[in-house]
C-alpha cells in the first residue's frame, strides 16, 4: 500500500490504510481494544470513558486509544501486553462498578450487555467500596417506548450524542454535572421523534431499554432471525428477535450502505401488529350476519366460484407491500391462469433510475442535495432523512423545493421544478451539473416512478458519475417489485373492463386505499386479502387472511432498485399466500409452486437475469448502474399543473395531503406508538393564518364541498401560501380546495 | 513591604483606575498605540523576548502560544483570542483584583494581544461570581468604545455559570459555544482549532494584563525582573492564617517565607507554621520547614516537589487538621467534577468518602492504603487535570502528614477533637446527600452557616 502506515501493537506489526482509527488498527490485528463510549457512527472519538487506555511508545501517560489515529511507526501496548495499560483499564471498570447496581439478574442486557463482558475479560471480580452507592429513581418513563435507569447508566453519552448529532432531535441530555449527572429529556417531556429507539441498542448497558421487550427474554432462549424490514421503500436491514414462535424485538442488522446501523422507530417498534386483536385468523365469507368464518377449502372452492363467475371482468388491485413472490403468484392465478391482466397500484413505476442508481450512503457524502416534493423525507423513507443529515453535518447544501422547501415552490410542483432544474441557464442546475457529488431526490406523489427524475438526472449530467444519483421515494415499500412482478407472470394486454365483474384486492394498503374502494363500490363481487378485519368488513363478499412482512419468505426491492432477501421470522398463524395461490393456480390449470424460493427462481429467469437466492446474501449488494434509456414521456402531461390550474378560489386554500409516518393501519395496532401518532391538526402559513384571525392552537372548522371537519392550527412557517397541510387520515372526505375558518 | 516595582498594578498607589483620562494620566494607552505601529511577528518577538508564561497555571511561554495560531493564509478561519477569567482555583482571587483595579490595562492587552494573532475577535469569560468586576469590565469597555479606541475588534464579556471545570481551557470554549462546560481531547489544540473550530489563543487575564506593560517598557527589559526561569512580577494571593490575607504583586523568586512573614504579617494569633499549599489546591503540600526554603518561581517549588501553579499561598496553622483538609479540597474536586470522564467523576466522590470515614474516626490502615491506591487509578487516567489535581493533592497531604492520618485511625478519632480551625468547613451537602441510598455508612455532614 503506498499510503499505507505501520503500527506495532502488541508486537504484532500490522499495516491499514492512512487514517484508519487505533481501535480499528487493533481488530485488523486480532486484537481487542475495550470501548464504551467509542461509536464512529456518532462523530469524531471524544474519549470520555477511559475504557480504551493504551500505552504509547514516548508518550508518558496512558492514552486514550480510540481517540488515536495509526501513524507510521507507532508502537502501542494494550492491556494484553503492558500492565500499566492493564491496571487504567481495570481502574475503569472498578470505578463503572462502583456505583452501578448490582441488577443483572433482573436487568434486560444481561447475557448481551459489554459491561458485563468486559467485566470478566479486563476487570475485577470483587469490590473493595464499602459506602452506599448512588441511587436514583427508577426506571424513568423517557417515552412510552423507552425504560430509563439512572443508576446503571455509566455516563458514557452515546444515547445523548445520537440524539444531537446523528438524529439531531436535541430532546435526550445530560444535566447536572459529576457524579450527580444524569440522562433526562428537556422538562420530562417524552423523547418523541422518529429515531429515538436507536439509543436501546446504543446503550452499552441496561440503562436505556426497550418497553416492548421489557422482562420478555434472555438471550439464551431467543433466535434472531436476519431479514429486511418491510414498512417503507428504503428496505433497512433488520434482526428479529423471537422466541418461542413470537417476534419479541425487532432490532437493527447494519447494511453500512442502506441504513448505516440506524433504524427509524416505526420500523423497530411497531411488529406488535402481528397479534393484533382484530387479526384476520380464518377466511371470512359475506354472509346474511355480515362476515362469517368458513373454512379453507370452502373458501377456496368460493373464490374459485367468483373468479370463474367472472372471467373477463376482473381487475386486481395491487398493493406496493407484497413481497415480489406474491405479486408474480397473484400474476401466475389471474393472468396465466384467468387471462385477467388488469391491474392497478396506487403508484407507477420505472426502471428508467436504473441508471442512476447508487447506495443511499452516497447521500451521506454529497456536497449538493436537492429534493423537489411536497413530502418530508423522514415520513416517505426516514433512513434517508438521516443520510441527509449526515451529508449536512460534511458540508453539504440541502436544498428543498416544495410546499415547506427552503425554495418555495406550489403544490404538485416537483415535475416543473425538475424542468427549471435543467434550464441549462439555471443557477442551482448549473451547480448540479457541475458538481461529483450531487443527488436529486424526488419526496412526494407523481414523478412516473422515477421517469421525471431521471429524465432530469440524465440532463443534468450524472451518468458516468458514481458520486451523482438520483433517488424516488415511493409511497409503498416495493412497487416496482410488485409491478415488475405482476407483469413478469403472463403477457397478454390489460383490458380495463366495465363493469368490474370482480375486484380482487391484494394487501392492506390496497384494501385502505379510498380509491381501490371506490373500485370496489362499482365491482359485483369483492375478494379481499387483508390482515384486519376492519379494512374489509362492509364491502367484501370473501376475505382471504394475509400475513405480515415478518412472516414472509421471498424478496423485495427497495427504492435504489436493491433486490433484498426476507426471511420468515415466525410462522404466521394464517397459510402463507402461495400455499393457497398455488392451489387456486392449479384449479385454473396455471402451475405455481408454494415456495417462495421456487417462485423466486422461475421470476428470477424471466426478470432477474438468473440471479440466484444465495447470491442475495445477508446484506444484498446494488448492481451496477444501467445505461440510460429515455422513459416514456409523462402520460398526461399537463397533469400535475393541471391540478394546481384547478380553480384557487379567493378565501379558500389548495388542501395538501400527507401521510406522516406513524400512520398506517399496522401503526394504529402497537399501543406504545400511540404517542407518536399525528396530531388532529391543520397546519398553515403565517401568511394565510394571520389573514384569518387564526394562532397556533386554536380550533378551526375546515369545509369542502359538503363536509366539514374541525382540526386545530398549527402556524408552518415554512409552509407556502395558499396551502392548508393535513394528515391523510385527519382530512376525511375533504375536496381539494377547503375554506378554514376559527370556530 | 517589598520595595520591588509594581508593573501590573502600576500606577494605582493601592486604588482603582477606573476612568479613561486617569488612565492615560498614569501612562495608559502608550502601549496600544505603539503595538498599532508594529506588526503581529514584532509583537510575538517581544512577548518571546520577556519570556513571559502564563500566568493562569500552566506556565507555558505566551509568545510561543500565540506563534501556534497559523496565519491567515494558513487556515481561512477567523482567529479568537479567548480570555479566560474564570478563576476559580481555590486560593485564587488576584485576576479579581486586575480586573477590579486596573480594567484599562487588562482591556488594553486583549487589544494588542488581539492584534499580535491578527483576531478581530475577543471574548472574555468571567466567571459568574464575578458580578461586580464584570460591570466594571462593561464601563470601562463603554468608555473605550466611546473613545473610539477599539480599532474594529469586537470584545465580548461573556459570564460564566459557576462552574470550575470551565476554567480549563477546552471546556471555557464548549461552555462559550453554548454547550456542556465539559474538557475535549487534545489534539486538536485550540491554536488550530478551538472556540468554533477556529484558531484561538486562550489566555489568563494576568497574562493579557501584562502584555500591556512588556509593549510598554520592551520585552528584554521585563525579563530583567524576578528569575530566569520565571520572569516578570507576579500577583500574589495570599490567604489563609495570615494576618494580612491578600493580593500582593511581587517579583518571581521572592522568598514564600518573607511573603509570609514579612507582606503577610506572619501567622495570626501567636500560633505556629505548620504547612503551606503554595499554588492554588491543585499544587502539593508543603510542610512548614520546606515552606521556609522555598522561592516563588518555578524552578524552586518543581524542585521542592510542588508548583508555583495559580501562585494561590494558602498558609496553614497547627490548628488545622490535615484530614479535614483532604475532605475539604476532595469535596471540592467532587463537587466540580464535570461528570465526562469514569476516574475523575467517580473517583473524586470514592476519595472524598475514604476521607470522611478517616476523619470521622471508623478509618483503617486498609483505607489509607485503599486511598493512596484509588487515587493511583485517577491520576494520569483522566481526561483533563481536574481529577488528577484531587488525587496529587490528596497524596501530598499523606505523605507529608502520614502521622496524622495514622492518628486518626489508631486512635479513632480525629485528635483535634473539634478544636480544628478547618472544623465545619465543610461543602453545601445538599446536593450530594440526594443521591446516597440508605444505610449511609459516612458521617453527614452539615452546612456551616
């Protein structure tokens, strides 16, 4: 290695590359130096612990080693060969010891807690402190989420630092000073932000621990099973921890180029869901009482009875949270099998971002980031709010155009925004063009599933620069899987029939969808898979129980265009979606096996180009980028200005939708997220606020229409006028155009 | 009294100069008017030439700190010069005195100072106690800045929050920056990047004070005074059982026992010398008869084992008790402590409580072992001195006053027998008794009102 520098540790030369951390030097020798406070996650080394102490060949004191860089020459003694460095590292863990409590037999971390570890391997076996050690009350509720407790913690700062630098949510601190510091929340107030769970596995001690798992397993009687998180387009890579058949954690599995060891806390905390009380456990079937239980057999030989009833006039609604085997299974039956090739998903997709397409992590380290849309990042895929951050903390420029942008810019804006973007006389696109680490990011509806985006990428210059991408959140988790899929199964043309003879609705995102709703009103016959039963009470004739993304076995592709692997984590209580696809298939004389390896196989040949399972891997790697191919232009293009052209009435406001990210039916089920979901609230700009006689906090009635809904305000200074912003399930019927007025 | 020249007092005869015309009667604004005539390299070689340290505690050589900031061209980074007026070590109130009785001089030396490392830019952390020198410091900057004397540089009076731990340097600058008053590590060292990243030279407000005096006369002809080693006057502070406690400007290499003696008056009440702490409490003891060797420069006191430190003389009488002494200055330790570091937070308050279990009686030979070894684990293992000072302090007064401690454990109990003129000098408990659980094996303790 030319820039390569040697270090003597131990009497073990080793060489790494320039720059390479002391503790890291170490592990590439074999070699452990003990950490607590040491997370390059969460910035530069600060050295707090006293946990890593070395000795350094010329320096007279011993050093803190993780707060050393390897330089040429360096000669170093850890514990294993210096008993200075021996005895500073005991010393260290005397002193942790001294206060903590002696609670490992009822503490959560114990059999997987670093204290205890490094206790045996470096420290002391009694004590010799005979005073009465501090105590504090405990635990303190930090959120409904999160156990705090005072006495174990060792002050270490990574729960405090994550919070003010990685997520930057600035609510979990240190107060006081000395011994008497603790970890609080400003004024008692919960810790709620999206991120705030990552502190329980920072935690190197049973300080910080999760409710949820509280007193529910040792760590000698759970499996942890490797799988990728199916909540949101950006596939964090995550363990399941279950035992005896139940998912009891959820925790993070590090992809360094997805999620960089983070996870958001929707994706940790909301697997609860799975034993919903309204779980959907059997087939249900429309009777005279409304939905009756009916078993297997007959359910199928009913639903074979409606999808022959209806042949020729059945549309599938699909939804963008299947894994890729369901979507193809669902293909095989209804296309191959039914000949019924109409289909639709809330979302279009593309394959034109192919060319673009890198890491997230390449948000991390751009210079110059742009997201046009009127979504926030953190609610569409939250991983990606956090890179950016990242990227802000090196420097970057993060510019927004949008609805709350630090551009202003209308609602349903984003396609023009793209094109001024590529006006090669445009100030910020010539930035774009100029620049090797530039990314587009497009947050919100429309954009072709990426057409928009990469048409503009492409402008713009970034082919052949693998520090340029271009990123398009979705709505769902794997549209594009889902559609590659579905479409992979059969050719044969869609035929969009009128009347719909029989709608069959995949998924609960369909099933909540008010348009897949609207579809169903039309249809004559209803088949629902759904895991709640509310989601199909009322307007489906026969509901077949879906399973979670937990309890699957297949893959998915997350919004780089990464195929990932999910594994089952427990065996749901209902059949697995191809064990009964594939016998329906069989009824229609269409072949479909029941593993989901199997039909990974058949649709890797036909979409994937062969690419086997095992070639997955633990953490899936990103293909190299495609060539550019020009995407079909915009369907209706006129589409997006057209809704904004819709008549801005004086007095009233255009209504912008969103959908936060603790919403969703799987959300509204785990009682300890309740606290993070969305306020009743309706939020304006100061500018139209003001206008209205209306402050932050006052209750309004918002009318459209015909319907009214009443909401309280919130003032957005970043909103854009003309605009009033509300949660999609806050806004009820509401029109696109609404009146706000106090109450 | 001494007959040596006063250079940092100069002028005052005894009083305060508080008003800019006075001031300038006595000379004032010479200095900044000549260091406007010369360039930053000029200024440096002259501090370089006086060889001036600072006088804060740490002793190192002002030019050659401020020669570390880079140039301009060098990092792009606006320079700070930061003033650290935090004094806090127990001992120590002489920068209370400069700022109180010569604000215009001390102010003059931020301004060529800030020209010396080419900054704009000068903020002045006063400790919050400091109520009273800090309206000073706010008139007499309204009157330079009326006088149109700034020049463009900004001077920021920043008040502190009461807390030690942020008169050492790095956790002055993160307490400036609005975050935690917590030490960072070194390297980087605040001359390449300090208060926000940025070149900044931190220096003591007796330091900055002085620089005005060196312009003034010439750096060869400031080294002229006190000793090689340790050039220059020195304020002072004397306190503890002398009959005059106070601030006394005197040369480097002035005898202690003549400060103590001769300045101070001697020991009050008739009694006896029985030990001094010669630089603040982080400096080890020094026994009566050492104390009469000794001079007050650097190279006398490192050879005596100690430091001329804050130049803090605390004088100690035969009535004090060494134990409580330990308690006391460990309870200071453990009360200031920031928390960032294991040995420090943690060690501070084990010592303080081997301590008191000494002093109150229930001590055994085990725990003065455990003591001295509790103390081996905390010094050289943490993350800024503050933890090291208790644990060097503590050890000074074993080794120095090991009978003492002796007694106490074999006669269990401590043989002045209340009678100790440290007796009740004890820190607010209040704070430390809320987090001690039951069954508390120590004595509490009370406040003394």
């Amino acid at each position: 290695m030319s820039d390569g520098v040697k270090v003597t540790i131990d009497d073990r030369e080793i060489e790494v590359a320039k720059g390479t951390g002391l503790v890291e030097t170490a592990e590439a020798a074999g070699i452990e130096i003990p950490v607590f406070c040491y997370e390059p996650r969460l910035g530069p080394a600060v050295g707090a612990c006293r946990m890593c102490l070395v000795e350094v060949e010329g320096l007279p004191k011993l050093q803190a080693g993780c707060t050393l860089t390897a330089q040429d020459g360096m000669v170093v003694r850890t514990a294993a060969t210096s008993k200075r460095a021996a005895e500073g590292q005991h010393g260290t863990l005397e002193f942790i010891l001294v206060n903590h409590p002696l609670d490992c037999p009822v503490c959560d971390k114990g059999g997987e807690c670093p204290l205890q570890d490094l206790t045996f391997r470096y420290g002391p076996g009694s004590t010799r402190m005979t005073f009465a050690k501090m105590t504090f009350d405990k635990p303190i509720p930090v959120s409904p989420l999160i156990a705090l407790d005072r006495e174990r913690c060792i002050l270490c700062y990574r729960c405090t630092r994550f919070s003010s630098d990685v997520a930057e949510d600035d609510q979990l601190i240190a107060r006081n000073r000395g011994a008497y510091s603790e970890i609080a929340t400003f004024g008692e107030d919960p810790y709620r932000a999206p991120f705030s769970g990552n502190v329980i596995e920072l935690c190197p001690v049973g300080a910080l621990t999760s409710t949820q798992y509280r007193f529910e397993a040792r760590p000698w009687e759970i499996q942890d099973v490797p799988t990728v998180c199916g909540l949101c387009p950006a596939g964090c890579n995550i363990r399941a921890t279950t035992r005896e058949g139940a998912v009891k954690r959820v925790q993070s599995r590090n992809h360094p180029e997805i999620d960089g060891g983070w996870l958001c806390d929707k994706g940790r905390f909301t697997y609860p869901h799975l034993r919903a009380e309204d779980r959907v456990g059997e087939p249900l079937q429309r009777g005279p009482l409304g939905l009756e239980p009916v078993a297997w057999d007959a359910a199928l030989d009913r639903a074979e009875e409606l999808l022959r009833g209806a042949r020729g006039t059945i549309v599938t609604a699909l939804s963008g949270s299947e894994t890729n085997e369901i979507a193809y299974g669902l293909g095989v039956l209804l296309r191959r099998g039914l000949g019924a090739h109409s289909a639709v998903l809330d979302e279009s997709t593309s394959a034109a971002l192919d060319a673009f397409r890198a890491p997230l992590s390449t948000i991390g380290d751009a210079e110059l980031v742009v997201i046009v849309g009127d979504d926030d990042v953190v609610d569409r895929a939250p991983a990606v709010d956090l890179w950016l951050r990242k990227a802000r903390r090196g420097g970057a420029e993060i510019v927004t155009v949008g609805a709350r942008g630090s551009v202003p810019a209308p609602v349903g804006g984003a396609a023009d925004a793209l094109r001024e973007l590529t006006d090669p006389a445009h100030d910020l696109g010539k930035r774009l063009r100029a620049s090797e680490r530039a990314v587009l990011v497009w947050s919100g509806p429309g954009g072709g599933g990426g057409a928009r985006l990469a048409e503009a990428a492409h402008k713009l210059g970034f082919d052949g620069k693998p520090g340029c991408a271009a990123f398009h959140l979705p709505a769902t988790p794997n549209p594009r899987g889902v559609s590659e899929a579905w479409a992979a199964a059969a050719d044969g043309d869609e035929s969009d029939p009128e009347p719909i003879g029989l709608l069959v609705v995949s998924g609960d995102e369909a099933a909540g969808s008010p348009d897949v709703r609207a579809l169903a009103e039309q249809a004559e016959a209803v088949i629902a898979i759904t895991m709640f039963h509310s989601l199909a009470v009322g307007w489906a004739d026969l509901v077949l129980p879906a399973t979670a993304s937990l309890e699957r076995e297949g893959t998915s592709m997350n919004l780089e265009g990464r195929l990932q692997r999910l594994r089952r984590t427990v065996i749901s209580p209902v059949p697995d979606e191809l064990a009964w696809l594939s016998k329906l298939a069989a009824r229609f004389d269409a072949e479909l096996s029941p593993h989901a390896a199997v039909v990974f196989e058949e649709l890797s040949e036909r979409i994937y180009g062969g690419l086997r399972l095992e070639q997955l891997g633990e953490h899936a790697a990103l293909p190299a980028r495609a060539a550019y191919v020009a995407p079909e232009p915009s369907r209706a293009p006129g589409a997006e200005a057209a809704q904004r052209a819709e008549g801005h009435f004086v007095g009233t406001l255009r209504l912008l939708r969103y959908t936060p990210l603790f919403s969703g039916h799987q959300v509204e089920r785990v009682a300890e997220l309740q606290f993070q979901r969305p306020e009743e609230e309706i939020a304006l700009s100061s500018g139209d606020a003001g206008r209205r006689g209306i402050s932050t906090g006052d209750v309004v009635t918002v009318r459209s229409n015909g319907t009214s809904v009443e909401l309280r305000a919130r003032v957005d200074r970043k909103l854009v006028e003309g605009v009033a912003r509300v949660a999609d399930e806050h806004a009820a019927d509401l029109h696109a155009e609404v009146e706000v007025v106090k109450a | 009294m001494s007959s040596a020249p006063e250079v940092v007092f100069a002028g005052t005869d005894g009083g305060a100069i508080t008003d800019l015309a006075a001031y300038e009667a006595v000379g004032g604004l010479t200095a900044l008017r000549r260091a406007r005539e010369m360039t930053p390299e000029q200024i440096i070689a002259e501090l370089d030439a006086s060889s001036l340290r600072g006088r804060g505690g740490a002793f190192f050589p002002t030019g050659r700190k401020w020669s570390f900031v880079p140039k301009p061209d060098q990092n792009p980074r606006p320079h700070y010069l930061v003033v650290n007026a935090d004094e806090s070590e127990p001992g120590t109130f002489k920068d209370r005195e400069i700022m109180l009785r010569v604000p215009f001089r001390f102010l003059e030396g931020c301004l060529i100072a800030a020209r010396g490392i080419e900054s704009q830019h000068v903020f002045v952390y006063i400790r919050g106690e400091y109520e009273h020198e800090w309206e000073i410091l706010v008139s007499a900057l309204e009157q330079l800045r009326e006088a149109k004397l700034l020049g463009g540089v900004t001077i920021v009076l920043h008040r502190g929050a009461g807390a030690y731990i942020c008169g050492e340097e790095t956790a002055l600058l993160e307490s400036l920056e609005g975050r935690r008053g917590q030490p960072r590590t070194k390297p980087p060292f605040p001359a390449i990047a300090g208060l926000y990243a940025s070149p900044t030279a931190v220096n003591n407000v007796e330091s900055i004070t002085t620089v005005t005096p060196i312009i003034e006369m010439g750096g060869a002809e400031y080294a002229k005074l006190g000793v090689e080693d340790s050039t220059g006057t020195r304020v002072f502070s004397l306190s503890g059982n002398v009959v005059r406690p106070g601030n006394y400007e005197l040369p480097h290499g002035y005898p202690l026992r003549d400060l103590i003696h001769e300045v101070g008056g001697g020991i009050a009440d008739g009694r006896t010398l029985k030990a001094v702490i010669p630089g603040g409490s982080s400096t080890p003891i020094l026994t009566a008869s050492e104390a009469e060797k000794v001079t007050l420069d650097f190279d006398s006191l490192s050879k005596a084992g100690s430091a001329i430190g804050s130049a803090a003389v605390i004088v100690l009488d035969d009535r004090c008790c060494m134990v409580q002494l330990g308690v006391r200055v460990s309870q200071f330790y453990e009360h200031e402590s920031c928390g960032k570091c294991t040995p420090c937070r943690v060690g501070t308050r084990w010592l303080t409580h081997i301590l008191q279990k000494i002093e109150s009686g229930r001590g055994t030979h085990a725990d003065l072992d455990l003591l001295l070894d509790v103390g081996d684990r905390i010094n050289g293992t943490c993350l800024c001195p503050l933890g090291d000072s208790d644990a060097i302090a503590v050890a000074s007064y074993v080794a120095k006053f090991r009978e003492e401690f002796l007694q106490h454990i074999e006669e269990a109990s401590c043989p002045f027998h209340g009678a100790s003129s440290l007796d009740g000098i004890v820190a607010p408990t209040d704070v430390h008794e809320a987090h001690v659980g039951p069954h508390e094996i120590h004595r509490p303790l009370e406040v003394v009102a």
